[in-house]
C-alpha cells in the first residue's frame, strides 16, 4: 500500500496542492482499489469554516481510477 499512497500523494500535490501536507485516511471498499481521503478545514474571510475533502481511488495496479472533490 505505500506505492499506492504515494500515488495518490501525487495526485493531490498536482491537483490540490492546499492538501499537500494532508495525511489521508485509507479504505479497500472492494477488492483491487483503494480510496484515500484527504480533508482540510478552512477558515474564509467571512470567519466559517469549511472543509475541504478529496477523495482520490486508486487501483492496485497504482493507476488513479477516480478522484472526487
């Protein structure tokens, strides 16, 4: 699983930079992929909060089949 969490590093680091330094959290909903999340508060200038959530699928083969935002 390291390959793959590197993988999706990658991914969010080229797509998402603001989530660079984010340590995703891992699941196998099914057999030969792999979904990592990645989630950052932000405030706006306003004061709320937001969360910002990706959530990149990768195969066991290291491809990035799906991201979600």
């Amino acid at each position: 699983m390291p390959d793959l969490l590197l993988k999706a590093k990658e991914y969010v680091r080229q797509h998402h930079p603001e989530l660079a330094d984010v340590e995703p959290t891992a699941a196998q909903p099914a057999q030969g992929v792999t979904v990592f999340t990645f989630r950052k508060e932000f405030a706006t200038p306003d004061g709320y909060k937001i969360t910002l959530a990706v959530r990149v699928t990768v195969g066991d083969d290291g491809t990035v089949v799906k991201a979600a935002t």
